[in-house]
C-alpha cells in the first residue's frame, strides 16, 4: 500500500512537473499563431480547442501510462521523495481539485437555471427529443446540457422568428450539438490555468462562426440566420451562458461581426479538410512506435521522472 502511495504521489508530482510548463509553452505559442486563420471558422474552432486542452491531454497520457507503470516496474522499495516531490504533487491536486470544484459549482448552477426554465414548459416530440419547449425567462434558443444535449426554444423565439428564420435558428444550435461544444467547456473548465482567458474566448468565437456555417448553405439562409440574430439581441441583451449551455444570442461573440459575416455570405473553402485525417494517421504512428517499444519507453520515462521530480 505504501509503495502505491508514493507511486500516486510521484505520479502527481510529475504532471505538474510537465503540465505547468507545457501550459507556458502554449501560452508563447498562442501569441504567435492567434493571428493564422483556416479557411472555415471550424477548423479555426478545432484548432483552438485542441490547443487550449493540449497540456492536459498530454500530461494526463504520459502520467497515466508511463509514469504511474514505469514507477511501478523500475523503482527500488526504499523511500527516498523529498520536500519537492511533495510540493509538486500538492500543485497537482491544487489545479485539478480547483478544476473539479469549478465544474461542479457551475453545473450546480446551470442545473438550477435550467430548471427555472423548465417550469412550465412541454416537451416537444417525446421524452427524448433533441428540442425542448421552455418559458419562464428562459433565452430565446439554447443548447442544455453535456451528456445529452437538447435544444431549448422558448415561446420568444417562436413569437419573434418567422418559420424560415426558426428554422435556420435551429440548425445553428444543432450544429453546436454535433460539435459537443457543451462537453468542450466542461473539458475546458476543469483544466485551469492563468493566462488561458484569450484562448477560451477564441475558441468560443470561432465555435458561434462555425455553428453558423454549420446552419447556412446558401444566401438565403444567411439572411435568415442574420435577420434572427437581429431581431433577437433586440430582445435579449448578449449574456454569459452557464457553463453546460450555448445560447444564439450570448457574449461569447460579437452579434454585429457575426451579421456582417452572414451578410458577406459565400460558400466556405474546403482547404484543410483532409488535416484531421493526417494527424489521426501521425497519432496513429506514434501510438505504433510507441507501443512497440513499450519497454525502452518506460525506461526513458523513469529516468525522466528522476530528472524532473525531486
């Protein structure tokens, strides 16, 4: 049990060692590529995402398959962890009990909004039906929850919208659907760390762009979307969404910027589309190569951690 112990302590101790600098490091890398753009806002949506979860992502993998087995195989019986290796692990359950803290108090939150909401509504189609009806101060249309996300359209948007205009409404926040953009904020909240606010807020951006891609494929539409935005933020003032929920009309980006670029509507570049495959194929590679020499890996990664942990 003890050496289980030191085995979690070291292991902690090490994402910490690689999680704070490798955050660092997107930090500097942010301040130079916040300016490329792809040629649809969804790849610029991806792009930014997988750059914000990125030191999490790699940290947990190599603390989770390399550090914790090659501790387990390779060190000695003897307990030789300092004050450092103590400190760094205590880092570690700062920022992930500091994650989890801040994911629970706003799905707290969320769940109790939600449920005002919801207090006189009817649910449209069934049970489970991907489009919910809501009343009672609820915004116009929103996207709910993480493991099962609906649509929630209030009787404003149905007062408000014409049917074209709902229709298209619609689709913007299934797109944010398809996109499991819900679980993405959820993913990104429970990963702190300072400075990150920039690249969030891109995310977020390009997220609203690419949902209105997603629901545009011709000119008519555009205007349809754009007229829906309009005519909404005349009703609504842009708010902040509780954490597992995406409004049409929120703070997260500009309602103006997006109706000039619904008005500039033309069919979206498909360059890139094939980079998603590239890098599932350079992953799928490195996994190979990795897993093939499982056994030197975890010798590098010991002595790594004897390097970086006290």
């Amino acid at each position: 049990m003890m050496f289980v112990a030191r085995g979690l302590l070291v292991s902690l101790a090490f994402f910490a060692a690689v999680y704070c600098p490798l955050s660092l490091l997107v930090l500097l890398a942010w301040r130079g590529v916040k300016h490329i753009g792809h040629a649809t806002a969804g790849s610029n949506a991806n792009l930014w995402f997988g750059l914000r979860i990125l030191p999490f992502t790699v940290s947990a993998a190599i603390t989770v398959f390399f550090t914790f087995p090659s501790f387990w195989l390779l060190e000695r019986r003897a307990l030789d962890e300092d004050t450092g290796t103590f400190a760094l692990a205590l880092c570690s359950l700062i920022i992930l009990g500091a994650g989890l803290f801040r994911v629970f108090k706003l799905q707290a939150r969320t769940t109790r909004t939600v449920r005002q909401w919801l207090l006189a509504p009817t649910i449209a189609e069934g049970a489970d039906s991907v489009v919910l009806s809501a009343s009672h101060g609820a915004p116009a249309l929103i996207v709910v929850g993480v493991r099962r996300p609906r649509v929630m359209v209030s009787d404003r948007a149905s007062n408000v919208l014409s049917e074209d205009e709902l229709r298209v409404a619609l689709r913007h926040e299934l797109g944010h659907v398809r996109s499991r953009d819900n679980l993405k904020k959820v993913l990104i909240s429970a990963t702190p760390f300072p400075g990150m606010g920039d690249i969030e807020r891109a995310w977020q951006e390009a997220g609203e762009l690419a949902a209105d891609e997603a629901a545009v494929g011709n000119r008519r539409e555009a205007l349809d979307l754009a007229s829906a935005l309009i005519k909404l933020s005349r009703y609504s003032k842009p708010w902040p969404e509780p954490l597992s929920a995406i409004g049409l009309v929120s703070a997260s980006c500009s309602i103006d910027s997006r109706v000039r670029r619904l008005l500039q509507w033309r069919a979206p570049e498909r360059r890139g589309e094939h980079a998603r495959h590239w890098i599932l194929l350079v992953l799928f590679i490195v996994i190979l190569v990795v897993g093939s020499n499982y056994g030197a890996t975890l010798m590098l990664t010991h002595r790594l951690t004897e390097v970086l942990v006290p």
